[in-house]
DNA sequence: GACATTTGTTCATATATCGCACAAAGTGGA
DNA sequence: TCCACTTTGTGCGATATATGAACAAATGTC
C-alpha cells in the first residue's frame, strides 16, 4: 500500500473512539489526548466530528460515546455469517447442556465473543458479542491460540501480560505452550477456574471444510455444578457433534 | 463548531463501516463506493485504511470486516455505566418472571439494545446488545417515543419506514400518535404481536432522579404463553419496582 | 473474439488537515 | 485575591488528503 493510500485522519478518529472504555467513560479533550499520544488539537478536531455526527455527547467539557456507535460493531455483526449460522447450534447445545454455550474469534491476544447462549449468568463478568476476554487464560483463547503455528503463538503470549486472576491461573509461558501442545492433540481444551473461581469451561475449535480454524465453541459451567474433570464426559461428545454440523456451513 | 473543525475524512470513514450489513457483507470498492455516494477514490483509501489497521480483511476484490471492529462498540459498552447498572435488576426481572428482559435506548428511529436477560429464545431474531429493532412498533419504542415531545415523536414517525410485520401492526400514524398518549398517561406500553407473530412485550420507561427519560425496561413473552391483556397484571408490578429501585442510580 | 461496460488505480492540483505556538479561560492552593 | 498550573481555543505555514479525469484491467455480452 502506498502511503497516500492511508487516511491518517480516519485512523486517528478510530484510535480516539477508542480511547473511551471502562474506566475512561467520560474524556476531556486532554485526557484523550494523553490517552491516545495524538496532539490535543487533532483529538479536539476528531471528538467534535464524532459529535456533530451523533456518535459522541459533549457537554462543553467532557465528551461520551452515544449508542449510535454500536451502528460500527453492529455492522460486524450483522454482516458476518458466522454468528447467524452458529446461534441456533449454540441455543441447542445450551438447551442440551443446560449451560452457557459461546462461540469466539481471536482479536490480537483477546478472545472475542461473537455469539452466545446463556443460560443463566455464572460469572461475574457479563459476556455478551464483543466481550472480550484474555484468551491464555479462556478455554476458546487456549483452543484458538493452539491452532496458530507454534511461533505465533509464542509470540501472542509474549505479548500479554499473563496475570494470575485466580490462584489456578497458569501464567508460566513454556506451561503455556506445552498445554497447548497438548490441547492441539486432544482436540479440545479445559479450564478449571482459571479466569474466575468457580468457572469452569470446555471448548473445541469450530473449523471449515479446508480444515482452518474459524472459530472456538465452548460450554461454561460453575465449579460447583460439574467439576473440571467431568466437563470432558459431560459435555465433549455433544460439542464434537456440533462442530462435526457446523464444519461444511462455515466459511 | 468551525468548519475546520470537522475532519471529513473520518466522518467518511464511518460511513463506510456502516455501509457493510446483514445484506452487504462483502464491499468491494465500487459497491460502497455506491453505498455511500462517495467518491471511488475516496472509498478505496478508507477501505486500504481499515485493512491496514485491521479492521478489515481485503482479498484484492472484496472487503469484509474484522471482529476488530467491535472494540468500537465495546467502547460504548464497557464505557457507560448503564449496561452495568441494569444488568442485575434485568437477571433477576428475568429469573422471576421466567421471561426475556431487555434494557435499551433510542438512536433516532429505532431502539437499540444496551443489555439484556435471555431464558429462552422466543423470537426468530436475536437480539443483543447492539441489536436494533424499530421504535414504533416495539414495546420499549413506544416507551421511549412517548417520553419526547409530540413534535419531535411526530417528526421520528415520520422518518420512519412504517410497514406493517404482522396483521396487527400499527401503521397509522395518527393512530401511533394517540397510542403514544396513551402510553405516556398510563406510564407503560403493551405489544401485542405487531413486531412478529406470537410474540408479546410489555415495556416501562426508565427515569433517573431529575424525571428524565434516560432509557427503557421490558419483559418479553410467547402469545402463546402469555396474552397480552395479562401482561401488566403479571409483570407490570416488577417492571415498576424495578423502575423505582434503579431511579436513584442511573444519570 | 470484439465491443461495451464496469471496476480498480494513478495522477496533478485544489483544498483541507495537522501540529505548533500562542492566547484565553478555568482551577486550585496559599 | 493572587499566582501558578492545567486545560482549552485559534491562527498559520507545512503537509496530507480529496477530487475528477484519464488510463488500465477485468468482466460481461453478443
């Protein structure tokens, strides 16, 4: 690509929407700019075209994101098949299983949820499409990052920081590796309250007719209900048959 | 706002993203470049952007987005309190009603989902956050439409596509106008299968301590399960408990 | 296979944006 | 109240981008 084939202004507008988040709901002009690196009149100028669009509220002082923005995700959404084509298997498997069922992307070194059937919320954290979760520490994460060529998925570890969220928490990146040697054989892979006590979760990958990995697709279950051992017995056979229905629809 | 203060490049740029949907999934330049109404040359730099950043995948031909593109939305998620404020009272709407509930706020003329409860699913489509339904004949559009002043409810309607997805669908517009009074004067809304047959949804707006509108609650159900003349007697009193509980925490 | 049409790419140039430097307006503490 | 500090707004030259036309490539049609 040429250089003057990037639009730079449009690059920086999306690395300012950005920049608002959990813990950053309301932005000065400053603060996005510290936030974003980006020179405070260029941030101004971007939070002003956000607002005169309707994608941003400003109040003088603070700016905040409108719903209008989910039109941007949305347009994801809605426009990929996958999640169509994988809600109605996860809303049986959930049915079947009577937990939680999901299907995931990998974004960086994030889990990305695209689809979900809940059951009945087990974590604390609410997971909806575009939740995100670290994916080391996630059953899909662990499934998605072993079907990477071992390089990568090096390298994606060496580019998170691996915290302990729970005191079963593997952190240890050559662990790391060799777990997902080991889920890259079994074809599938199980956390046992790694991400939060009491979660646990079991997960396949979701391929295509070529055999590429598309997709992870998993079962979450509280640690009180079914034990991490039994995940594998319980619910295994009933996610290979939906990844075995699913193969020739994706992609 | 100056006129040197809008950056136009990205205001193109996010009309480009919201070209891709359900029916376009795949661009190629000259289609949203047709979409849009802007220029080709434009368009193509936007798209040779996204790619760059990640946003988009091109294969030479096509664009299609990336899961990427939902940190956008994820930034309106995780960065307004609302979600997280309403999800409980929605998991505990839901749990005693053994019914969806769903929160969700207007952006121009349709309702968009912001969090929600899910038992079961009852509809052909699937709504989540980010999911986005006509105001006018949803039970929370009718919530929030009533809660603007008629001028502007009138102007809304008359924005609006108004097709009728059922038999029972209202299309009229002065009939929407008179239903809206009275949905204003009784403080809650009732639908009756005008979105998709068997399917029925009672609605309550939110207010935060000031009397402001700032969102809307409802509980969904099957026709089949529930008539539509029982929907306020059954769940209008927990709709308006919950209404109450959350007054003093939203805004 | 030749023609017409659509699509993608390049280019020159008119136009708009960027980032800097400075001015103005808030903020908070002594 | 004043001063120091932080934040926000603005003018301007340098730089980057949009435009529309021209060309090249691909596609569809007869």
């Amino acid at each position: 690509m040429r250089e003057t084939d990037f639009v730079s202004g449009f690059a920086r507008g999306l690395k300012v929407i950005e920049a608002f988040g959990e813990a950053q709901p309301r932005l000065s002009i400053a603060e996005a700019s510290k936030l974003t690196g980006l020179d405070r009149a260029t941030v101004r100028r971007s939070l002003l075209t956000l607002s005169e669009l309707g994608y941003a509220d400003y109040d003088g002082k603070f700016f905040t994101l409108t719903p209008k923005i989910l039109r941007l995700g949305h347009a994801y959404l809605s426009a990929t098949p996958l999640p169509a084509i994988v809600q109605p298997y996860l809303d049986q498997l959930s049915e079947r299983a009577g937990q939680s069922a999901s299907a995931s992307v990998l974004d960086g070194t994030e889990v990305v949820y695209v689809a979900r059937a809940s059951q009945r919320r087990v974590m604390s954290i609410n997971l909806m499409p575009g939740s995100r979760l670290p994916a080391y520490c996630a059953s899909m994460g662990r499934v998605l990052l072993a079907a990477l060529p071992e390089a990568q998925a090096r390298e994606m570890l060496g580019r998170t920081e691996l915290k302990a969220n729970t005191p079963r928490t593997k952190t240890d990146p050559e662990e790391l590796i060799e777990e997902l040697r080991r889920v890259r054989e079994q074809g599938y892979a199980v956390i046992d309250q790694e991400l939060e006590l009491g979660l646990c979760s079991i997960a396949v990958p979701l391929m295509n007719a070529r055999g590429q990995v598309v997709a992870a697709l998993n079962i979450g279950a509280p640690a009180a209900h079914v034990a991490a051992p039994e995940l594998a017995e319980r619910y295994l056979p009933m996610l290979k048959e939906t990844q075995v229905a699913l193969r020739p629809l994706v992609q």
